[in-house]
C-alpha cells in the first residue's frame, strides 16, 4: 500500500507522512523542490499549479492526501486506480457555501472534485492551526510583546499532528468513506491566552497587543491580494465562519480528546529559539 501526500513539507502534510511512517506504510512524497526524505519515503517532485508535472505519480497508489486550491489536484485524480481512497484537507470556510468569498469558494470547488471524482473520499474541514503561532517568532526575537490581528476572536485551534492522524486514519482504515469532518482543537482560546500558554512554555511572560482593524487591513494588504484580504476580513470581523465552537468530530475520530495548545507548544517550545 503506497499512499501519495501532497503538501508533505508542510506543517499538515508532514504529519500526514509521520502518521503513516508510523503505520510502516510506503509513502510518496511530493514537494517541488528536492529533500532529503526518511528511510521508506519515497520523494517525487512536482509543482501542483503545473499538472504537466504530475504525471505518473498518482496512477499506482492505494490513496492520496489534497491540499485544496491547486489545478493539479483534477490531475491527480484522473490517474488514481477505482479504489484508491482520497482524504481532502478542506477548511472551516467551506460550510458556509459563500462563493463570493475567494477562500471558501476554492475550498468549495476542491471538495466537489472529489466528491465527484468517483474516488472513495472523506473530506477535513479544520479550524486554523496552532502551527500559525510560529508566526509570531519573529516578534518573539526582538522582545516579550507581540501584537497581532483578531485579538477578540477565540479559536479553538487544532493541532496539525492530530490532522495528520485523522487523514492517515480515514485513508487506510474502513469507516470514513464519503464522511465530511469538521474539527477543532479541544479548547477556545483567544490570542492571548494562546500566547500565554506559549509563555509558560517558553519560560517567558508574554504580552499580547491586538492591532486595530486597520492595521491588519494594510498588514494583510502588504502580504496578499486584496480579495483575500476581504475574505479573512469576512471570517473574523463579518463572522462567516465559527471557529469558536468546539466541534466533537476530531475526538469521534482520534478515540480520544484532540490535543491542547499547552501540548503543542512543549512541543514546538525548540522552534522559538533564536540560535
Ligand atoms: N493555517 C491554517 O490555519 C489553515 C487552516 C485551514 C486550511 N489551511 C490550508 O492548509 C494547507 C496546509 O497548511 P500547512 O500549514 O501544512 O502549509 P505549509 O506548512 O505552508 O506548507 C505548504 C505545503 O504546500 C506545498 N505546496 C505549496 N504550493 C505548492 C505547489 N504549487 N505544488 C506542490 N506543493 C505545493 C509545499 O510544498 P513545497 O514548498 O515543498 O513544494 C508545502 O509542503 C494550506 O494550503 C492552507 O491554505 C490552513
């Protein structure tokens, strides 16, 4: 059983491949640039804004992981054997069918590809990752402050590693075909009470400062097309989305409580030093 993962050098799709490493199964890595993989992990090159780059990778495997959003992923699909199984990572976005809202509209569409693929399919449709605190790391090396958006906004976030195991579980164990998860992380926490758990992690007392809305437009601006801009402007201020609410998937799935913040910032506690 060989299962492709998409996105394998990222924060979800490495978890995808640890989750499966662990299992013992043969992996294919895809990336666009050339890694050095475990033993077991096969890695293949290939860009999924470039379906002309795809070719061969998907057409002998049991299942393949997606990241939503890329042309390629139709590629991918048409070359998959009948019965390989198709795990989507989706987003929180997606539930609300607004398709004036770029990011959930490009989640949208990726999930009525593979649910129309003919594939055996389970789409995850997660809140947003306690990984995003590595972005405040470089505030985190000039000082003990850190300010940034949707500081009113309480998440409960979830830990990538636990999406790791929830997509290596539906694609390789009976039970979550055609099944849409929605998950969360076990608690809501607003910004500061995130950054207060990495404090105490860090062995630091963090300050947490919440911009005003008009300095994450032109943050945002800077980083971004202005549509998407005006989509996490739609979640978070408009409330399009609740990533508030803690939702009992993850655990149904997982067999026990998805991880805490506190968990994975002892985790990640070694990815905030500055050396
Ligand atoms: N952050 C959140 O809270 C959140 C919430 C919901 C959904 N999402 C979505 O979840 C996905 C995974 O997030 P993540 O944190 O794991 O991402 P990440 O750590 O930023 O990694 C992105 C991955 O996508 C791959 N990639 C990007 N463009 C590619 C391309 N054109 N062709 C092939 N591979 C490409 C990268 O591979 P290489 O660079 O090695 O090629 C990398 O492995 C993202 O697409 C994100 O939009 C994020």
């Amino acid at each position: 059983m060989t299962i492709l993962v998409t996105g394998a050098t990222g924060n979800v799709g490495g978890a995808v491949l640890d989750a499966l490493h662990a299992r013992g199964l043969p992996v294919r890595a895809l990336s666009r640039g050339a890694r050095d993989w475990p033993a077991g992990v096969e890695g293949v090159s290939g860009d999924l804004g470039e379906p002309s780059t795809l070719s061969g990778l998907a057409d002998d495997v049991d299942g393949v992981f997606l990241l939503a959003g890329y042309d390629g992923n139709a590629t991918l699909l048409e070359a998959l054997p009948a019965t390989a199984r198709v795990a989507l990572l989706s987003s929180s976005a997606a539930p609300s069918g607004d398709r004036t809202n770029v990011i959930a509209r490009y989640n949208i569409d990726a999930e009525e590809l593979v649910r129309g693929s003919g594939q055996p399919w389970t789409v995850v449709r997660p809140n947003a990752f306690m990984s995003n605190a590595l972005r405040w790391k470089a505030q985190l090396d000039e000082g003990d402050v850190v300010r940034g958006p949707w500081g009113d906004i309480a998440v409960a976030t979830i830990d990538p590693a636990d999406l790791g195991e929830i997509i290596a579980i539906a694609l390789t164990e009976d039970g979550h075909e055609g099944a849409t998860y929605r998950v969360s992380g076990p608690q809501q926490l607003l910004p500061a009470e995130q950054l207060a758990i990495l404090g105490a992690a860090l062995g630091r007392d963090l300050t947490w400062e919440s911009q005003t809305l008009g300095e994450t437009r032109a943050e945002l601006e800077a980083q971004m097309p202005t549509e998407y801009v005006d989509a996490f402007f739609a979640f978070y201020v408009d409330g399009l989305i609740d990533e508030t609410t803690v939702q009992s998937d993850a655990e149904r799935v997982l067999g026990r409580p998805p991880r805490t913040f506190a968990d994975w910032a002892r985790r990640h506690a070694g990815d905030f030093s500055s050396a």
